[in-house]
C-alpha cells in the first residue's frame, strides 16, 4: 500500500548529544533493522519502518548529489561519512552526521547529532547543489545530468573552503564532530558517556554474570580501549596542521632563496674585480638553492600523501570509537530490558519488536571488526610514509646547512666590502631565511617524534581492542541462543 506523501514543516525533532541512531539495511537499502534512537526521531512504528526503503525519510532539501556520493562509496566497499537532513512522518526534520560502512549483506548507518562548524559549512553549501539540480531539471535536463553537474560544484565548493576532496572533507568532519560532541557530553555528565552508569565490581561478581551482562562489561573496555585510541588522534592533526604549515614555507623559502642567489650574482657582477669572490659564492648559493627547490618538491609531494594518509588514520579511529560506543548503547538496552524481573516477553517484545538481537549486534561487531582490520594497514601505510617524509626532511635540512656555509662566506666577503650596504643586507636576509627554515624543520622533525610514538601505542592498543572485541563477541553469540531469555522474545 503506498504511503501518504508527507509535506515538510520548519519544525526540529528534538536530538541529544548523548543519543546515537542505528539501523541497517540490505544492498538495495531497504531497512533490515532500527534501534529504538531511529523510531523515536523519524516519528514512525518500526512496524512500518521494516521493509521499508530508507529513502522514507529522505527530506526534499538534501540535493541528489551527496546520496549519489554515498552510494559510490559504499557499493565501492568503503564507509563514507555525511551530512544528512532526514524528515519524520509528520514533516518535521533531524539533521544527522551518518557513518555508513558496508556489511556483508548489506549496510550499516550510525547516526549522530551535528553541532561542528563543519555542519553549519555544509549547510551552507547543500542549497547552492540543490538550487543547481532544480535549476538544471527545469531546463530539461536528466536526473543523472543534474547529478553530475551538481557533484562537479560540490568538489568546487569544498576546494574553495581549504578540501582538497570529498575524502579530506568528511575526515575532518568526523574528527571535528566526534569532539564537539565530547564536550557537549563532558559538560553536562563530567565523563566519558561510556563510563555513565558503567557496571562495578560488585554487579559483575554478584553471582554468574548472564550473557547481556557480560556483553555489556567486555564492550565498556572495548570502547575504554578505543576511547583512549581517539584520545592520540590530537598529535595526529597537529602533525597534520604543522605539515602543511611548513610545506607552504619551505616552497616560499626555496623560491626567495632562488631569487636572493641570483641578486648576488647580480651585485657581484657589478661589482666587477671587486666582486670575483662574491660571485663564487653566489654560484654556489645558487647551486644549493636549485637542489633545495628540487628537494622541496619532493618533500611538497610527500607532505600531501602523508597528509591523505594521516586524515585516513583519523577517520577510522573516529570510527571505531563511534560504531564501539553504538554497540555498546545498544548492548546497555538489551540488558536493562532483560534485567527486570517483571518484565514479560510480551514487554521486552514492545521495546524490540520483530527483531533479532544477535543480529544486530552480530552487524555491529562485523563492522567495527572490519574497521580494526583496517586501521592496521592504514596505519602501518602511514609509518611508511612518514619515513619517507623524514628522509626528504632530513636532505631539505642538510642542503639548509649546506646553504649556510654558502651564506656565512658570502657574509665574510661582504663584509671585506663593507662600502656595499646593499649586498650585506642582502647577504644576511638569506641568512635569516636559512636559520627561520631550519628551526621550522625543527619543530616539524619534533612532532613526528610525538606521533611516531603515538603510533606504536596505538599499534600495541589493537591487540587489546580485538581481544575485548572477542569477548565481547562470544557473550553476544549467547544472546542469540534460542534458550535465552532476552533473544527469544526478541526474535523476529
């Protein structure tokens, strides 16, 4: 039967910071599963939610284009993070950052509530792509034309706000938004929101533990273990921040370096007999200085692979943490409507109805567990490349020292003409360029000390997330046992 059309009004959904969405879908997204989070927001009974595709709540004022981009990503086997402004069954809205990752059989969503100035840059950029689809569909043009076109501006829009690409983009985005929502969190709960209501000692010895108890004690430590994994990202981004700082500057010192080389061949030139030794050094200077702009080609190069490389690291250890700390919600639920003793089949049905727990915590642990696989090469990718890095550092720094030596003759043969201020000045302004680029390389060499460090904690850290993860997999494959309680009322 089809549904009744919904006509969207200026009205909210009320979302907290704390509160996480979760459903998945098949390959064709069409809803396999949704958390309670899911059907409290888009106003619909998750009886009609089931079987449903997801574009039901799709908003007419989200362009084309960013669904389009969702679906290259995910068909492509890769998560993909975006802004998206949903509408429930009775018009109102709820913006929501979704993480979406693909499953075996289908496609997982985590959803949380928006608040970066990332969001406030996407909402300013969504209605220019909207505007440029309808503006393109009046004219007559296809819906997959309209599409194109509309990516095509989007690409420009995120190039002229400092993202290089979509991947960049959402990267920052998760960070950004993974930390806003932190705060918000820590200002009103004084902690972490997977250390709120966390079990004690005392609930876990106080007899045998039940299977959703003990998924919810091994999940907690997972998402303790990834919690304090997101905590290293912060010396990643600073890496990331001082890398493209001092990209930019090493290319404008070669370039003044160039130019300062050949006005003292200029001055040595003019200066004649005088000049003889002056215009040796300046050949020299000159040398040196092609070699540094050459090496800083190089270095600009690897800084931007680096830099992709970092973002990805970023992203999939925000990730993990977001998917670890949903399971961990929705494992939390499971066993507070297990816990009580008066509680019927008939109730735990009405809070889950028609659907599998194993199942849905089975898709979770699958995702999160995909993504730990990833994030080793990932990150073993990114050591490579900040090798690589520090050995184009280490020959930009040595042909600075080299260009010393240079400077510090010319300084001596400069001062022996010390009726010349023009060439002395220009003599120590090379000088002071040399000294400002080694001390920046300096601090560059320093914070790929920290993250150095911060990347073989983090390493040692996946073994203990995957042995939790384990855990907490072997407690959830008990909930999905016919003769528990819990799992057999909820199954479909």
């Amino acid at each position: 039967m089809a549904r009744t059309k919904v006509q969207p009004r200026d009205t909210e959904v009320p979302f907290k910071a704390e509160d996480l969405i979760f459903s998945t879908t098949d390959n064709k997204g069409f809803i396999r599963s949704a958390d309670e989070v899911f059907v409290q927001m888009s106003r619909y009974p998750l009886t009609d939610m089931l079987g449903q595709p997801h574009s039901m709540v799709r908003h007419p004022a989200m362009p084309r284009c960013v669904f389009q981009l969702l679906w290259d990503y995910i068909k492509d086997g890769k998560p993909i993070g975006a802004y998206v402004k949903n509408m429930a069954s009775d018009g109102s809205y709820y913006n929501v950052f979704a993480l979406v990752s693909p499953l075996t059989d289908g496609y997982l969503s985590v959803r949380l509530k928006p608040t970066s100035k990332f969001f406030h840059a996407a909402h300013k950029i969504y209605p220019q792509l909207l505007a440029c689809e309808n503006n393109l569909a009046n004219e007559g043009k296809t819906t997959a034309q309209c599409i194109v076109e509309s990516s095509k501006l989007l690409g420009t829009l995120l190039k002229e706000s400092g993202f290089e690409s979509y991947d960049a983009f959402m990267y920052a985005a998760l960070e950004e938004e993974m930390r806003s929502r932190d705060e918000q969190i820590h200002q009103t709960y004084r902690c972490n929101l997977w250390e709120l209501n966390a079990l004690s000692p005392s609930q876990v010895m106080r007899g045998k533990p039940d299977a959703a108890t003990l998924s919810v004690l091994h999940t907690e430590r997972s998402c303790n273990i990834a919690g304090k994994t997101f905590e290293r990202v912060s010396s990643l981004l600073a890496l990331q921040a001082s890398l493209n700082k001092n990209a930019r500057a090493i290319m404008r010192v070669a370039d003044t370096l160039g130019m300062s080389s050949i006005n003292v061949s200029l001055e040595a030139t003019r200066l004649g007999e005088h000049g003889r030794c002056l215009s040796v050094i300046a050949s020299h200077l000159g040398e040196t200085s092609q070699t540094i702009s050459t090496l800083a080609d190089s270095l600009q190069n690897q800084i931007e692979v680096t830099s992709v490389s970092l973002g990805s690291a970023v992203f999939r250890l925000a990730s993990t943490r977001l998917q670890t700390e949903t399971m961990l919600a929705f494992s939390r639920k499971i066993r507070s409507a297990s816990a009580d003793a008066q509680a019927t089949p008939e109730d735990v049905l009405s809070k889950f109805p028609r659907q599998q727990v194993g199942s849905m915590l089975g898709d979770l642990q699958y995702s999160i567990e995909q993504m730990c696989e990833s994030l080793r090469p990932t990150v073993t990718s990114l050591i490579q490349d900040m090798r690589r890095l520090e050995t184009d550092i280490t020959n930009v720094k040595r042909a600075m020292l080299t260009l010393r030596f240079a400077q510090l003759g010319g300084k001596i043969e400069s001062s022996r003409l010390s009726d010349d201020a023009a060439v002395i000045t220009l003599i120590e302004s090379i000088g002071t360029e040399i000294v400002n680029t080694v001390s920046q390389i300096s601090e560059l060499e320093s914070d790929m000390l920290i993250v150095g460090s911060d990347l073989k904690a983090t390493y040692r850290q996946f073994d203990d997330l995957a042995a939790s993860l384990t855990k907490s997999k072997e407690a959830q494959f008990k909930l999905g046992q016919p003769d528990k309680h819990v799992s057999h009322s909820l199954a479909a």
